[in-house]
C-alpha cells in the first residue's frame, strides 16, 4: 500500500484543518493513517499524508462531483495540487 503526499494551498488553514470532509471522502476509500501537514513559513501551503490502497481509485475519485465540492468548502486551490506518491 503506497503512501501519498497530497500537497496544495488553502485559503484558510484553520478552516482547513477543522473540515471533517477528508474524512468523509477518505474513509469509504479504504485510506488510512491520514496527517496533515502546515508550512510554518506561509500557513497557506498545507499537505496530507495518507496510506492509499488503490491509486486507480483515489484518481477516479478525485474526478468526481463530491471530491470538488469538498475541496472547495475547505478552500483548497485546486491548481496548486500535487500528488507524490511512494515508490
């Protein structure tokens, strides 16, 4: 099971970190040991870190309705996302 770096900008981190939708979203996915992460520089640039059972899942899932809705209630800035992945 790889683990994933999912690193990206907010517009709100205290926002951010409170939002219970990326254990909403994550849970029924099968992703597990979830942290995140805050550059102590600039707050705006957070990470989460995840263990992942299935990539092709999580990369479907991330297409979908509900995973943009999500990222926009917790402010996340969409274009700033990358993905590094265990290897």
């Amino acid at each position: 099971m790889p683990t994933v770096i999912a690193r990206h900008d907010v517009k709100d981190m205290e926002h951010w970190l409170a939002s219970r939708k990326r254990a909403e979203l994550f849970g029924p996915l099968g992703i597990t040991h979830v942290r995140t992460f805050v550059d102590p520089l600039n707050p705006t640039q957070v990470a989460v870190e995840m263990d992942v059972p299935d990539m092709d899942t999580l990369l479907i899932a991330m297409q979908s309705k509900a995973f943009e809705d999500a990222m926009a209630h917790d402010g996340v800035l969409r274009e700033t996302l990358v993905l590094l992945v265990e290897v």
